[in-house]
C-alpha cells in the first residue's frame, strides 16, 4: 500500500497490459514481413513432386511429353535430371516453366537433403531453362555454354512474349536467367567423390550446345544434341550437328539421356534415327540445290519420307529444311 492508501496493483496490471501490447504489435509486424516468404516456401514444399527415373545409381531423369507449349502441360515437354554426389546436388536443365522446376525440386528434395550447388542448362531453348527461377532460393551456381548468356539476351523478349500465351498461368513466375559460370572447353565439376564432365561443342542443335557427363556411371545428359520420338529441330548446323554426332559416337560411355525421349538410350546405338533423318534432309536439300528447285516446293517435299517415323513432324520439320537449306545453298 502506498502512504496515502491507494495500491499498487493497478499501475503495474498496466504495466504489463502495456508490455504485452508492444510485444503484440511487434510480432505483428515480423509477421507482415515474413509472411510473404512463409506462404511461399510452403507452396514449393508442398508442389507435388515430378516423376523420375532412377537410371543408374543416383542419376535421376524426369521425362516431358512429346508436345508443344500448352497450358494444360505447364511447359513440360522435355527431359530434365539431377545427379546426387556425397557433398551436393547437380540439376541439368530446368523444363519449360517455373512450375515445372518446382516440382522437379520436389523430386530432389523427396531423395535428399544435400545442397543443389549446380543448375546446368544444356542450351538455350525456353523448354530447358525456363524453369531455373525455381531454384534460385538454392543459390546454385547457374552454368551454361560461353554462348548461352549472348543468345538468351538476343532472344529473352522474344521467348518471353512468344510463350506468355502459351504457357497461361503456368508462365507466372518465369524469368530468363543466364548463366553465372561460362564453359569453354570442359569443366570437372566435383559433387563429392563424384566428378561431372561439362563439355562445350561447337554449333549443332544451336550453337550453345553443352553435353554433362557422369563418370562414376558414364552416362552422358545430351540435352537436345540427341532427340528419340520428337522429331529433331535445327536450330543452329545441320552439317555440324552431324559432324558432332560422329564424333561424340566414340565416346567410352554407357548411356545416353536425350533431350526429348526415354528416361535412358544405349550408347551408340542412339544416334541411329536422328542420323539417318538428318543425312537425309541433308542428300535432298543437296539435290534440290543443284537442280535449281525453289526453297518454298523444297519445304513441302523434302524429309515426306520420314514423318511417320517422329512425332510433331509438321510443325517442325519444313522449318528444318528451311535453316538447312540456307546453309548449304552457300557450301
């Protein structure tokens, strides 16, 4: 009791009435800050994982569908992979939307909780890289070909207003994100007691082409160097995307994992389709040159023989004459 004989109950339930407020107010606005980041990492956690195959001992490949943008697909029409080391995680290629790179990630994190150190695009394409901007929370190490960072510069607005309307809602979270490291040559990338070989090729399929090779189990991520179903897309030298081709066939390696195909191909047996749609686009295009025929009658009738063979053949296939064709008209 105070000397005049009030109490001092009152002032010190106030006191604490006070102090609770504060601590109220202030973990309110902790919440306002964080709670955009909260609600994030719970959707990703909770993106259904991809479907992968484990194709030899912790080299995993999800496999796309042999389509063309939609949004029902959410971009996913092509391969993607990651390989597990003892110390860390490699991804190589992303797929065609940040959706898709999410649930890939689901994949991962379904197997293992080792730091994904590296993104891997083997080329340029939207269907390979438009994923990446789901693992930039990783902080990864994004590596590409030393022309990758230039062609997608030269091509970002085009890929991205091309396929806003394709992709629908699933282009929301899509960004064109370049490569940090630039191969040149071949790069050895360790995972911990796992050694990757990146290789830099000379214009193929584009002119950014990179192949990523494991050599505990020597299997050899092609990315779009090597299509099986999906009918092949020129997209850089038809002559030396098949001087490549025969060059890479002597390559000690087991297996191969195409761009668009299986989950796994044998080595070199692969090759075969491609080639021979390849040679024969080249032996026709050659002939129509020679004889004087137009491009426009060439695009019609060049490669007919082979469409039953590859899927998306029509929508792919004249343009495949047409960049052939300017190529060699000038041999």
């Amino acid at each position: 009791m105070f000397v005049d004989g009030t109490s001092d109950v009152l002032p010190c339930e106030m006191r604490v009435l006070r102090f609770a407020r504060l601590v109220c107010a202030c973990l309110l606005c902790v919440f306002a800050v964080l709670a955009p980041a909260i609600c994030s990492a719970k959707a990703d956690t909770s993106t259904v994982p991809a479907h992968v195959t484990e194709i030899a001992p912790g080299v995993f490949v999800h496999t796309g569908a042999h389509e063309l943008f939609t949004p029902e697909n959410a971009g996913d029409i092509s391969n993607t992979g990651f390989i597990i080391g003892n110390e860390a995680v490699a991804v190589v290629d992303t797929g065609g939307s940040r959706a898709v790179g999410l649930a890939l990630k689901a994949a991962i994190r379904a197997r293992t909780s080792l730091p994904i150190k590296y993104v891997i695009n083997t080329h340029m394409h939207p269907d390979h890289v438009f994923g990446n901007a789901a693992f930039v929370s990783d902080n990864p190490e994004f590596i590409g070909h030393y022309k990758l960072a230039h062609a997608l510069a030269a091509r970002k607005d085009q890929y991205l207003q091309a396929n806003k309307p394709l992709l629908g809602d699933a282009f929301e979270g899509v960004e064109i994100i370049p490569p940090a490291r630039s191969i040149e040559g071949v790069a050895i990338l360790d995972l911990g007691n796992r050694k990757l070989r990146v290789e830099a090729h000379s214009t193929a399929h584009t002119d950014n082409d990179l192949t990523v090779t494991d050599e505990q189990t020597a299997t050899m991520f092609m990315g779009d160097l090597l299509f099986s179903g999906h009918v092949p897309v020129v997209d850089g030298s038809i002559k030396g995307w098949l001087a490549l081709m025969d060059r890479l066939a002597a390559e000690k390696i087991s297996r191969v994992v195409p761009g668009h195909g299986p989950p796994e191909m044998p080595w070199p047996d692969a090759l075969l389709a491609q080639k021979r749609y390849l040679d024969e686009l080249v032996t026709q295009i050659r002939d129509y040159i020679e004889r004087g025929v137009p491009l426009s009658q060439a695009a019609r009738e060049i490669g007919v023989d082979e469409k039953q063979a590859w899927v998306l053949f029509d929508d792919f296939n004249a343009r495949n004459v047409s960049a052939a064709f300017a190529e060699l008209e000038w041999e």
